[in-house]
C-alpha cells in the first residue's frame, strides 16, 4: 500500500491489507493524516485483503472527516477489495456514499 | 508485555482441534452411530477450515473442507459413519497437521491420495446404504454449499419466510482466526439474503485498535428453512456474541424482498454518513410475531449459549510465557519476603513480625495458586497413544490393548511435552518387541490380546510414569552378550541386574533380531535417556522371563519455587529439597568416628549409606560437634546427609546455574537467601544414586 500527499514520498508497503499487517497499516495511515495535505490511498489489486483493512479505512474515513481533511482512493478498488466489502455488505444501494468512496462511483436514488 | 503472534494462536488452536478430532474419531470408530460424536468431529473440522483460511492456510482450508463435506452428509442423515471413513479421515487428520506445521511443504501426490482414499470411503457407505441416492448424484463429494444454495430454488415459495437478523461478534473475533465474511456466505447459502454492515461503532484512528471487530451486521433473509439452521451458522461463535433472530413473517412475492429501498436511504441521513437504517416493516406483522418467536427461539438459543458459556468457564488459554513471567514475580516476592522474615525475626517490633507473618502465610498461598496454574492432568498425554496403538495393531497384526492409569497425576506442561516422544519410543518398543504375536502368546498360555499399560503417579518430589507390557521380556543374557560383542563391556565385567539391564540406553544398542519400521534400530532408547535425562529424570527397568517389561521414569516436579530445608555445611549454606527430606538425625562426633570408613548408619533395621557433604565440599573447616544427619529419598532408595547444622525450612526459588556449570551433577540449582547471600540446591536424586554406588561397592567387597 502507498499513500501519496503533495509533500511527502509513498510509503513502504505492508505485504499484506490483513489483520497480520493492520498494525503497520493503522500506524502509516494515522501518520499520513497527521499532516494538512490531502491523503490518496493506493493499493495493488491482487493483495490479499481482509475486513480489517476495510474497518481502518472506514475508521481513517472518519477521521478525516472529523478534522476536516481530504481522504480519498487514488483509485477505485480491484476485484479482491471489492469481493470482501460486497460479501460484508458495504455495497448496498443503502450506503451510496461507500460506493462513491471505495468504487468511485455514483449511485442515483 | 510480550505481543502474541496470531500465527502462534492458530497454530495452538489447530493442534487442539486436530486433537480432537482425532478422538472423536477414534471413540467413533467403536460406536459408529454416536451422533454427538459425529458432530463433535464435523465442528473440529468446520472450526479448523476456517480458522485455517483466515489465518492464509489455504491449503489446509482446502483439504479439510474435502473431510468436513463428508462428515457434514454423514451429519444429515445423507451418508453412513463407516470403519472406512473414520479410517480415511484418520490418515487425512495427519496431513492437516503437517499442512499446519509446514503449509509450504512439498507433499507430493499425498493430498490426492488421501482424497481418493476418502472419497472411495463415501461412495462405499453411500452404495451400501443408499445405492440410488449415490447414483443420483452428480458429485459424491458435493462443493460447500451445493445443497444450501439449490435449496432456495426448489424450495416451495409457500413454504418461504422472512427473517431479520442482527449481530455483533466478540471484539477480537479477527484476531482469533474466525471470518465474519464466512458467517455471512453462510447466510446466503441459506436463501435470498440481503446484507447491510453497520459502521457505526468504528471509532476514530487515534481511538481504534486496529486487530479489534467494530462492525456489525443486519441480514434480511428470505428461506424456507427453519429457525435453528439459522442459529447454526453461529454454532461456533455463539458464546460471545450478539444475536438476535426475528421472524417477519411468510413472503409475499409482491411484497418486496427488503425492507428498505435505495429511495428510503437516501432520505435517511444516518445512511449517508454510514449509519445503519432501521428498516421499515409492517407494524401488525412485526408485533404479532415477534413474541411467539422471541420465547421459543430464547429456549433453543438459551440451550446452547448455557452449555457453550460452561464450555468457555472451564478453561482460559493463556500463553506459557505469561506464566512464566508470572512465575518470575511471584519468584521475587518470595526473596523479598524472606528478606522481610529475616529483619522482623531480628526485631522486637511486634507490628513487624505480625505483618512479617501474614505475608508469609500470603506469599505461601500465592505460591501454591501459581504452581497449579501450568500443571495439567499427565492423561493429556496418554490420551494421544491411542492413537498410536490403533496404528500398531495395523502394522504389526497384534491385538492390542492399552491401559491407562494414574491420568490424573498432575505435571508440568512443559514436561508433558517433552516425554511425548519418550513415551512413543517405549510404547512402540512395548508393542513391537515386547509383546509376541497372537500364536506366541497362544503358545505361551497367555490370552492373545496383548496388554501395554500406561500409567502414573506422584511420590513425593517426582511423578513416575511406567509403561509395562505382559510380553516375553528383555533376556538379560543375551543383553550382556550383545553388550560384549560389540565391546560396551568387557568380557566376563561383574554387573549387578539393573546395571545390565541399563545397557539397552546406550547408543546403537539392539537386540532385535529384524529391524522393523518401528523400531530396532537402537536409536531410541538413547533418545529417551537423553530426554530423561535433561528433565533430570531416571530410568528404572525391571523385566521378568516371558511376564514382561516394566520401565518407569522417575521425573521430578520441575518447579520454579520449592519448600527446602536450609543447611549449613562449613561456612555454606544449602538448600535439600523438603519433599525428598524423611528424617533428620544427630550424628555425635563419636558415631562419627566409628562410622569412618564405612559410612553407614543403621536406621531401624536396615543399612543406609550416608555421605559427608563436608567432604564432598573440601570445606576444610572441622565438623561442628554435634553434626546432622538429613536422611534422603526417591521412592524406595535413601541416603544420610551429614551437615553441621539444620537452619530450618526455607521457601526456595530455584534459580538455574549457568552453562559453565552444566557438568556439576550434585546441585539442580541456586537460590538467593534473605540475606542477599546464594546458597546451592542439592540434587537429591544424583546423591542419592551416589549412595546406591557405595552401598553395592560394600556389599561387592564384604
């Protein structure tokens, strides 16, 4: 994973977007959004993911939003994220701002 | 705080399952219909598949996923238990413990060879039993959720019923290895259902602990099945979780399937900024259902929480290491408190030596709790050897019996451990050379079921664990002889029973006739004295011609803090083990004198060597007049002690010595005083076994 702002290099990537590497994940992203550039996350389609990245990008979400910060994807998700928030139920019509985040995508009421 | 590996956790909980499995299976072979056993084994699989898959043991997932498919048709009534099946899922149970231990290992054509052998076990019980319904099916062995998903479709839609389901899992539900993703492909094999995640509870970042389960899950779910295969999807977590199933009511097509719609969410705030909806359902259906539903479906849930809750009561899993540093603590107090000891005895405060006194007693229960903690029934242990017998039986075409006693003998974990391979030498020894074969034993008079027992029990500081069988036994002419030709000892050596009998713990020594795949190579037993012996262990053995074999292993209590008794020795002090401690005697300087030479003392009728511990000491200092006498035991030898003087009894932390000292066999450890000063521990058993020397060195000259 790499997370790009305008003052700062990508960071090293964890090996995985799972629970063995949510320690490192949470920590790299807590100190992205320290600073006041925007944050765009990226992250290789075929890395294997779990429930536990998609809950800290929820969680990273929040935040942003609290300290009134930019926190985006740089791009839409590959098919393994998508698997795991359409199997967790993050992809409903219900949530369509998830959508637009995760999928870069509008959904019309 | 030490961090845990979750790796470390699934391993741990993988080899429990597998444990499990593996007596299920075995008690399942004998009674083949025991439906609790089939479940037990089924949920041991199913737990291991997902725990496994969670954890990136794809492989592991994959394999047993093939064994938990044909239990689960067992579990429904679609296939029969088989002695096959047992037997192939067996053999599989092996592989899932090296995919575990090694999932990148190179296995060769062993997976598809144990998957052929089960699935020929499936077609053979399907084609005893049910000869049409095997046919019938396109796939013996059907892919995870063949049957639930084709259900939606043949389903009668009058039959069809719609429910809402709320739940929560346990915090470190991720971190245990369990896949909430799975419980909800669980829900979907179940029929149409639509699933919405609440994120409601995720905190913030500088909040959040990242391994921790915020979300929570709402399912509208429309299926003919009935309630309880809904509460089965979380069987297996159910203990700690939040559940709550509602039944809506029968499905009307032109009702529409959810509750909420993409317009409804839109309008709903809350959903925009990732909150749950509470879903619109119609008021007189919702509370006409809802009590009859919530007292039946509270019994049944109630039912298995209670009995999951007793389940989780019984045991907490807590890493070794923790309790070692618990260990080490409690280790601490007590040298603190013996300081304390030592400043009130020498006070006149009598404030001080109350407190003194109630630390004391305290430190001393808190001891004994702390002991208990790492000890563990030594049946544990035994319990995987029937497994080891059951496959015996195959290779060698003896029958078998394997007795057990003594389970409840309590040992260190650790130590348990490390007999495990100890005891599968001997036991195969037992089973392979000592046992004859049924017309041997026909021959002999005996019946042919042959008998290996197991068993253990504690004397005083040590827990003896014996196998014995009621085989031919060891020739002890033929062990010398064997002993001679290879030059072990010379020709014609004077050696008492026990000491030729030792002999077949050497290296390479063998006396059977034919190597077999299971022993007779000679390479075992010197495995197991050099196991024994790092547990500072010994072996004992006695055999009788055509009876059988006995070897017992004498292993001490290894733990941290000990009751001692403190002596002084010169200017040393010293620590003897309390549990090995019989009798303290005077030996005045006259007994003294006239015992020169012999070292014997005469206790109740019989000799018992003693030794001058100021001798072995080069204290150089002359023995205090009236001298001690501190009468020793392991079992059924003893040894007299001679020190000057008896402090008194002391609670010991045993410290281990360093490296340099590894060849010093007359003291197990150090401890530290209440003084700060050190004083060594004795090695009871190796004095005692010096004593043993000098008394037949006696005997051999008298």
């Amino acid at each position: 994973m790499e997370h790009s702002t305008t003052s700062h290099d990508p960071a090293p990537s964890p090996s995985s977007l799972t629970i063995r590497d949510i320690q490192a994940l949470h920590g790299l992203i807590s100190k992205a959004l320290t600073g006041n550039d925007p944050v765009r996350v990226a992250f290789k389609n075929d890395v294997a993911v779990d429930l536990s990245f998609v809950q800290l990008i929820e969680s990273a979400r929040l935040t942003a939003k609290r300290n009134g910060k930019t926190f985006t994807l740089l791009r839409p998700v590959g098919d393994n994220v998508r698997g795991v928030l359409e199997r967790g139920g993050f992809l409903t019509a219900a949530n369509r701002d998830a959508a637009r985040f995760w999928l870069h995508e509008e959904v019309n009421p | 705080m030490s961090t845990i590996d979750p790796l470390d956790i699934f391993r741990a909980e993988a080899a429990e399952l597998l444990e499990q499995i593996e007596q299920g299976l075995l008690d399942l072979e004998h009674r083949l219909d025991d439906r609790a056993l089939i479940d037990s084994v089924f949920r041991g699989l199913h737990t291991l598949k997902g725990s496994g898959a969670m954890f990136g043991f794809d492989a592991l997932a994959a394999f047993t996923h093939h064994c938990e498919t044909a239990f689960d048709r067992v579990r429904k009534g679609l296939a029969p238990a088989t002695t096959d099946l047992v037997m192939a899922v067996l053999a599989a149970r092996d592989h899932m413990r090296a995919l575990v231990e090694d999932p990148a290992g190179d296995y060769g054509a062993t997976g598809a060879a144990l998957l052929k052998q089960l699935q020929d076990a499936v077609d053979g019980g399907s084609g005893r039993t049910e000869p049409t319904a095997a046919i019938d099916q396109p796939e013996t062995i059907p892919a995870a959720g063949a049957v639930a998903s084709t259900a939606g479709d043949a389903a009668d839609k009058s039959q069809m019923r719609r429910w809402r389901i709320r739940f929560s899992l346990p915090p470190d539900t991720l971190f245990n290895g369990t896949n909430p993703l799975a419980l909800l492909d669980e829900m979907r094999d179940l029929g149409d259902a639509e699933i919405q995640v609440d994120t409601s509870n995720v905190p913030p970042l500088d909040a959040i602990k990242p391994t921790d389960l915020y979300l929570s899950w709402v399912v509208m779910l429309t299926t003919d099945r009935p309630r309880a295969d809904i509460e089965d999807v979380f069987i297996f977590v159910m203990d700690e979780m939040s559940l709550n199933i509602e039944e809506l009511g029968p499905f009307d097509p032109a009702e529409p399937i959810l509750a909420w719609t993409p317009a409804e969410a839109v309008a709903t705030p809350a959903v925009a900024a990732g909150r749950m909806a509470e879903p619109a359902l119609p008021p007189a259906t919702h509370a006409a259902e809802k009590p009859v539903h919530a007292a039946t479906g509270t019994s049944q849930r109630s039912e298995v929480a209670d009995s999951m809750a007793r389940r989780k009561a019984e045991s907490v899993r807590v890493p070794a290491e923790r309790l070692d540093e618990l260990m080490d603590r409690v280790g601490e107090l007590v040298i603190a408190q013996s300081r304390l000891t030592q400043i009130a005895a020498s006070s006149l405060d009598a404030q001080l030596r109350t407190v003194s006194e109630e630390m004391e007693r305290l430190c001393s229960e808190l001891r004994t709790t702390m002991m208990v903690l790492r000890m563990v029934p030594v049946g544990t242990l035994f319990e995987r050897f029937r497994r080891l017998v059951h496959d015996l039986q195959r290779d060698t075409g003896k029958t078998i019996e394997l007795v057990t006693a003594g389970e409840t003998t309590e040992m260190d974990k650790t130590v348990i451990e490390r007999l495990a391979d100890p005891l599968v030498h001997l036991v195969r020894n037992a089973a392979d050379h000592g046992l004859e074969s049924p017309e041997g034993r026909h021959a002999a008079g005996k019946s042919e079921i042959g008998r290996v027992t197991l068993s253990a029990r504690q004397v005083g500081g040590e827990v003896i664990v014996t196998i014995a069988d009621d085989g031919r036994g060891i020739d002890r002419d033929k062990i010398r002889a064997k002993a001679e030709s290879s030059g072990l000892i010379p020709v014609g050596a004077v050696m008492s029973d026990q000491e030729v009998l030792q002999l077949i713990l050497q290296p390479g020594f063998s006396t059977a006739a034919t190597v077999t795949n299971l022993s007779g190579r000679g390479v075992g037993m010197d495995v197991v004295k050099k196991t024994i012996d790092s547990l500072r262990g010994t072996i004992d053995i006695s055999t009788r011609l055509g009876e059988g074999t006995t070897i017992a292993l004498r292993i001490p209590l290894t733990l941290a803090i000990i009751d001692g008794l403190l002596v002084r020795v010169g200017k040393g002090r010293y620590v003897i083990p309390l549990p090995a401690v019989e009798e303290c005697l005077e030996l005045s300087l006259e007994e003294d004198l006239r015992s020169r030479g012999r070292s014997f003392l005469s206790l109740r009728g019989s000799l018992v060597p003693f030794i001058r511990l100021r001798e072995i000491f080069s204290t150089g200092s002359k023995p205090d007049p009236y001298q001690k006498i501190v009468v020793v035991s392991t079992g059924e030898d003893r040894v007299g002690l001679v020190v000057d003087q008896i402090i008194g009894d002391h609670q010991t932390v045993i410290k281990s010595m360093s490296k340099l000292h590894d060849d010093v066999s007359t003291f197990s450890g150090a401890t530290i005083l209440g003084d700060g000063g050190v004083a060594l521990i004795l090695d009871v058993a190796n004095l005692v076994a010096a004593g043993r020397e000098q008394e037949a060195q006696l005997r051999a000259t008298a």
